[in-house]
C-alpha cells in the first residue's frame, strides 16, 4: 500500500490502473501534435501495452472465468500484429497507407476476436438477462443498418472502394454493433457500478466507431484521415483500463436478473427496429436511390433468428407459468402433495373410468392437536410433512395421496389388495416415532374405507369415506391404526 500526503492508502492495482490510464489518455490526447514520420512509434507502443495488460487481468481474474481475457488476448496480439505490417508497409514498404493490405486480415482477425471476448463477457454477465440482451441486440443491429445505409455506404462508394471490402465492413460493423448492444444492456441493469464492464463497452464502442469514421474520413490523396487513429488509440486504451481495473474479477460474476417485461409499446419498438432495413430499403427504392440488398439480406438473416429466439423464450416463459399456476392450484404448499381439489378430480376422473374396484379412504390423525398445542405450529407442520412423505413413499403406482385439508390425508387406489396394501402402510406409519420439533412424537390413524358403487359421484363417495372415518375414531388409540369400511 502506497500513501501519498497524508491521503487514504493506495493500493498497487490502483496505482498501477491510474498510471495506465494516465499515461494512455496523454498518448491520445497528442497523437496529432507528434511529428508524422514518428507517430507509428507511440502508436505501436500504446497498443502493445494493451497485451501485458491484458496478462494481468488473467492472473487477477478467478479460475475458470478466464476465457474473455484469453480471446482478448489473442485479439490484442492479432490487433499489433495488422499495426506492425501497416506501419512497414508504409514507413519502408513506400506506401501512403497500410490499408488493403494483409494488415487489414490481422486488423480483421482482431476485431473478431475483441467481439468474440465481448460476447463472452455478455454470456458471464448476462445470464439471467438473456431477453433483455435479445432486445438490445435487435435494436444495435438494426440501428447499425440505418447508419450503414445513411453515412458509411456513400461515402466507400464514393471513394470507390471494393465491393469485397464494402462487404467485410459491412459484416464487421454488423457483428459488432450486435456485442456493443448488449455490452450496453449488461453494463446498464448492473445491480452496481461495473467499471470494467463499461470500460470494455466504451472500448468497443471506439473501435465501432474507428471503423465508422475510417469509411468516409479520407484526406486530400484519398488516404484514410490521420486523426482517425486517434479513435482506435482511444479503443486500446480504454480495452487496456478494462484490463487493468482492480475490480476486473467482477466480469466473471453473473449479473442481476432484470423483470423480463415484453410490455406492448416494447413490442412495437422492436417491431419498428425490424422494419427498420426493409424501410429503408424500400425507402431508397422509390426515391430512385441505389438499393442494398446486402443490407436487406444480411440484416434479415441477422434479426430474424434473434426474433425467434425471444418468441421461443416467451413461450417458454409462458408455459412455466402455467405450470407453476397449475402447480399452485393443485397442490398443498406445505407437505407438496396434491391438495382437495386435485383430490376431487381425480375420483371424477376415475369413477368415469367406472367405479370396479375403486376404493377411497379417508385418513384423521389421532393425537396431532396435543403435538400441535404443546410443541406449536412449526412442529404442526413437521408432523404433517413426515406423514405425507411416509404416505407417499409407500403408494403403488396409480395410486393418489393427497392432503384433503388440516390433518386429513385422503387416499385413491384400484384393484385387488389395493386397499390391504394401503392400510399395512397407514398402520407402519401409526406404529413408528416422527420427528416434530426436535421432539419424537406418537399419533394414530383413524380411516375409512368405502368402495365406489353404480351411480355414484364424487360427494357419494367422499361422504361415506368421511362417516367411516368417525366411526373409526370412536375406538382410536395413539399407535395404533383404527379402520372402519363402509
């Protein structure tokens, strides 16, 4: 720890982070004022410093959250790679500039590997906001088709640039307004200020634009304008702070969890957001303009998956939503066993499969109020789990437990022994200790038994179950199962 005028003590990642960014900001800040023939030098030097940055981050980052930095690593390498033959090819291959050479192949390679390190930082974060960052990827793309169509492709027409160059932009422009986009959506439902995370967004959104302004920014020899390095030295810069940041481990934390609420005026914006290329396209077409159909076909077949995706995750949505309803109307709270009402459909649906060999039996616990009373409703509770998981670990399949209510238990079973079978349960359940409130306590079961007859419907059945039951009680016993069939 460092301290400097009486001030707080400065840690060694902090201090190493400031001077970095210090140093860095100068760099940029005076390219355009170093002598031409020497700013390759400064250049080179502030893009290599991204690659030890970029080693210290995969120390400082947890194990096995260290893929974002691997890839921006191999990105950064790539990236020094590109400068290093541009930087030849003009300074001793007597070019006026580097690009269209193979500069640009690494310059590309880099940038994929920079967007690929984004999207790994967006899986980390953006895990629990996967909706969310669909959304802000269709609306990044489509944004980046307006300003493809409006500012970058007149003005590489205009400079009469290739048709394969046009095209690689186009592709790059594309993948990476996608990451900036959600970049955007991951740094800005953090549960906190994530400076690394919007350090990494501002550095790709400088190398966003770097690639922007390289398009049209051309000085008097027709060679890409200077100053425009300034942009990518500023996206060095910017990815070497990500790298640097003493909170740099809190990339590889999993994000909040954003209420994913595809609201109608949501809905329609995206709507708008897909429109927006074929608008465009459209637009042109009727104003006797050139029409892009690599913009129209490209930003289709980039926004139409997402599309689908984010329908595929509603619906998905929607059907756990429903079964989670389903599952609340149906089942009790506490013991998880089907409630009353799942109770009574399922006699409906088996006396409709007719009533041959249906049997139903309706279970009181004898001694659980004393249990209740004396321990108190936590231990209530304890016995009430206990014999629901006794019960039902002993059914048969077919077979239906259910908590009918309180500390009655009513059991469904069909076929020959069925009923044999459930009461030698029920009566290992009364001769046995269950534990309520660190306690061992004692109860017994008093059950009647009706077999379903012609005719019968679900009352008919329940009601005789229910008087069987009291009658069983008048001669119950703790430990013991008591059994009246009616």
């Amino acid at each position: 720890m460092l301290t400097f005028g009486g001030r707080r003590p400065m840690s060694g990642p902090v201090l190493i982070f400031r001077l970095y960014a210090a140093v860095a900001g100068v760099v940029v800040a005076t390219y355009l004022l170093i002598p031409y023939d020497i700013r390759g030098i400064p250049f080179l030097i502030l893009t290599i410093s991204v690659v030890p940055a970029v080693i210290v981050s995969l120390r400082r980052a947890p194990k096995g959250a260290r893929l974002a930095w691997w890839v921006l690593l191999a990105s950064a390498i790539s990236y020094n790679l590109g400068n290093f033959v541009w930087i030849w090819m003009v300074t001793w291959g007597g070019r006026v500039s580097g690009d269209g050479t193979v500069a640009d192949l690494f310059l590309l390679t880099g940038g994929g590997l920079t967007l690929a390190s984004a999207l790994v930082v967006v899986r980390q974060r953006g895990r629990g906001d996967t909706g969310g960052i669909i959304d802000s990827v269709i609306t990044a793309v489509a944004l980046s088709g307006l300003l493809w169509d409006a500012v970058m492709l007149p003005a590489m027409t205009a400079h009469d640039l290739s048709v394969t160059r046009q095209a690689g932009t186009f592709v790059n422009v594309f993948l990476m307004a996608g990451a900036l986009g959600a970049l955007v959506r991951v740094s800005a439902v953090a549960d906190r200020r994530m400076a690394p995370v919007w350090l990494l967004t501002a550095g790709n959104f400088l190398a966003l634009m770097g690639t922007v302004t390289g398009t049209f920014a051309f000085d008097a020899n027709g060679v890409r304008a200077d100053w425009t390095n300034m942009v990518y030295l500023g996206a060095y810069a910017t990815l070497g702070c990500a790298a640097l940041h003493p909170a740099v481990s809190e990339l590889a934390e999993r994000g909040p969890r954003p209420v994913d609420d595809l609201s109608n005026g949501r809905l329609t914006f995206l709507g708008f957001m897909l429109a927006l290329g074929p608008l465009i396209g459209g637009g042109r077409a009727i104003l006797g303009l050139p029409t892009d159909g690599v913009l129209i076909a490209l930003s289709s077949a980039g926004l139409v998956p997402l599309v689908m995706m984010r329908i595929a995750r509603l619906s998905a949505a929607r059907r756990e939503a429903e079964r989670a309803l389903h599952r609340l109307a149906t089942s009790d709270p506490l013991t998880g066993l089907p409630n009353r009402a799942a109770c009574v459909a399922r006699i409906d649906q088996e006396l409709r499969n007719g009533p041959d060999g249906l049997a139903v039996l309706f279970c009181d616990l004898d001694g659980f109020k004393p249990v209740n009373d004396r321990l108190g409703h936590a231990a209530g509770d304890d016995l009430l789990v206990a014999v629901a998981e006794h019960l039902r670990a002993g059914m048969r399949d077919g077979d239906l437990v259910s908590r009918f209510g309180g500390d009655e238990f009513v059991i469904i079973c069909r076929g020959p022994g069925a009923v044999e079978a459930v009461a030698e349960r029920i009566d290992g359940l009364a001769a046995r200790e269950l534990a309520a409130a660190g306690e061992r306590v004692r109860i017994g079961v008093s059950v009647g038994v009706t077999y379903a007859r012609p005719g019968d419907d679900t009352d008919d059945v329940l009601t005789r179950a229910d008087l069987a039951m009291y009658d069983a009680k008048k001669s119950k016993a703790i430990g013991a199962l008591s059994l009246v069939t009616a």
